[in-house]
C-alpha cells in the first residue's frame, strides 16, 4: 500500500509523509444538545459542535499513513498513552487509529468506557486534524486575541499552589478542590489564603462543559481532573505541580485552536485524504479566491459605514497581497538566473 497526504485541517493544503505537523486527537462529539448524531445536518454554533478534542495537541511529522509520527518528550504523548493504558506512543497508536480496534479511558472516571461516551463499552478508533505548524500558529493566535498563554499559566498555577498550600494545611474545601482543580470560576478572582487574590483568565474554565461543543471532550476533562490526569488529588504528591505547566499550556492551545476556527467560520474536523494526488494549485487557487472576497468584504465594509478603521484593514491587506507579490516575484527570477539542470 502507497503512502496517502491529507489535508492540513485549516487550508486543505495536501501534506506529505515527512511534513512537520500539529495534530489534533479528536472524537465525535456524543452530549448535550444540539445531538450530533440527530441534529448534525444543523448549522453547529461551536467550532467543536461536530468534533471534540480527547488529547493535548501533539507535535511532530507525518507519517504518510494517517498518522501523526511524535516528537520525543511531550506531555501530550505521555498522557494519551496513560488515560487509554498503553505503555508507549506505538502501542496506542496500532489501537487508536485501527477502525476494528480502538481505545477506552483507564482510571479514574469513566473507566472501562468508550472515549467521550458514557453510555457504551465499546473501545473507538480516533480522528485526527492535522496541522501545518505555520497554520496552527496563525490559527491559535487568532483564537487568542490579546490573551499570552504565559501570563495565563502563571495565574492558574499560582491559584493551584494556593489550593494544594491549603490542603496540606488541612483545609477540608482545599482539598475538595483538588479532585476538580480547573473548576473554578474566571467571573470571580480566587483569594488566596493569605487574603490576596488572583484574577483568573478563561483558561481556568478549560474543562468546563459547553452546550453544543466544549474545548476538550466530557471524558478528557473528567479523566484530567482525576487522578489519572495529574490535575486533580496528585497534586498532593511530591513535585507533580511541576508538571501541570505542559499540561495548561496544552490546554490554552486547545482553547485557541477552537476560539480560532469559530473566527474563521471553521468547524474541527478530521483531515481528509487527498490520496496520492498533490493539490497545492487547487487549494491555492481556493485560497486567492478567498482572498479576492474578502477584500471585496473590507472595501463593502468602509462603503456601508467610512471610517478610518476599514481604511486601516484595507491598507493592511494590500501591504500583505504585496509581500506576497514581491516574495514570488524574487523567486521567480532566482529560478530564471539559476543554471538550467543537467
């Protein structure tokens, strides 16, 4: 059997065996309402409507088989192997993304259940939305707004320390606290036991469940929270606080990457093959077809109301469509002055 490219998850772009990438772990979305097993044919109204993420991104490359090859040393590798009980990134892999096998939480939570569904026992095969890391930066940057994932950790981590400080104090609701440490609330700041007080960002709220898609899915959350997870009564063990940090940054990622897709009018999806075909000068032509409307959008914009705001956009827009322009351009004639191939 060939090697197969998929489509990277934000452009369509083909990527090939080989190719850095992000890749998102996904699996069908199963709670709440709207369902999406009877109301998919419905506009969904969160990026993650159709699709929830059941892992931590991962980096790493393509391995021309539908699969995502990991880079050494990730928190998201050692957790995805953890919550479904596989020794190594190998072994989950042949279950996961194997349609006649697949993976069931291990642990704490919903044990010896189906990924993100508490009403079976059969193990699921998982998606994967793969990323160009160039695609996955621009999509998390546009999801994060003027948000810094820095600062973010930071808070949340100070406000875990606070709690696990409290615990080993003896404090009872501290340590009630533990076993769902991220479910606390951004709409108040956390006081902190010496009558200080944190103001938390919206990552504080990661794992909470949202009607019509979440950030990550019912049983990845459930499962993180628990002991398994390393965010939950682990933290009362040793240095285990030291290894939230990738954790959080993970779920800030996460956070993004759907906030992003819902600016950009995109759902998460499984990436589909584009066989053995490569279709850069389609999805190109995609790409500058979208780009035509939406300059045709910004200049609608400044017609319906003139303001100096649509100018700005318009301006920004045309110094881009000129970047490129002149980086083709240089290219082209690199190519022209270089000596023909023997």
């Amino acid at each position: 059997m060939g090697t197969i490219h998929v489509a990277d998850a934000l452009t369509g772009l083909s990527i090939v065996g080989g190719e850095p990438v992000v890749a998102a772990l996904v699996d069908r979305r199963r709670f709440g309402w709207p369902d999406p097993r009877t109301d998919g044919n419905f506009p969904a109204f969160r990026s993650t409507g159709l699709f929830e993420p059941v892992a931590l991104p991962i980096r790493g490359a393509y391995d021309g088989y539908g699969r995502v090859d990991p880079d050494p040393g990730q928190a998201a590798v050692a957790l995805a192997c953890a919550m479904t009980g596989h020794a190594d990134w190998e072994s989950f892999a042949a279950a996961a993304f194997d349609r006649k096998g697949g993976v069931r939480y291990e642990g704490h939570g919903p044990a010896a259940q189906v990924l993100g569904d508490g009403e079976h026992d059969e193990p699921v095969a998982l998606g994967t939305a793969f990323f160009r890391p160039a695609s996955w930066e621009r999509l998390v940057a546009l999801g994060r707004g003027r948000l810094t994932r820095e600062a973010d950790v930071a808070a949340v981590m100070s406000a875990m320390a606070d709690i696990r400080g409290r615990a080993a104090a003896g404090d009872r609701k501290a340590s009630i606290q533990h076993c769902g440490v991220l479910d606390l609330t951004q709409r108040h700041p956390y006081v902190t036991a010496d009558g200080g007080s944190v103001r938390l960002p919206r990552l504080a709220c990661a794992l909470d469940y949202f009607e019509g898609g979440s950030e990550v899915s019912r049983g990845f959350a459930e499962w993180l929270s628990g002991k398994g997870g390393r965010l939950g009564f682990s933290l009362l063990d040793g240095d285990a606080l030291d290894g939230v940090r990738p954790i959080l940054e993970g779920l800030h990622d996460l956070q993004a990457m759907s906030e992003g897709l819902r600016k950009a009018g995109r759902v998460l999806l499984p990436s589909p093959s584009t066989s053995q075909d490569l279709n850069h000068e389609s999805a190109t032509e995609m790409a500058f077809g979208a780009l035509v409307d939406a300059a045709g959008c910004l200049m609608a914009n400044f017609d319906d109301e003139p303001h100096d705001a649509h100018l700005d956009d318009l301006e920004a827009l045309a110094a881009r469509a000129e970047a490129i322009r002149e980086a083709l351009a240089a290219r082209i004639e690199a190519a022209r002055q270089a000596p023909p191939a023997p």
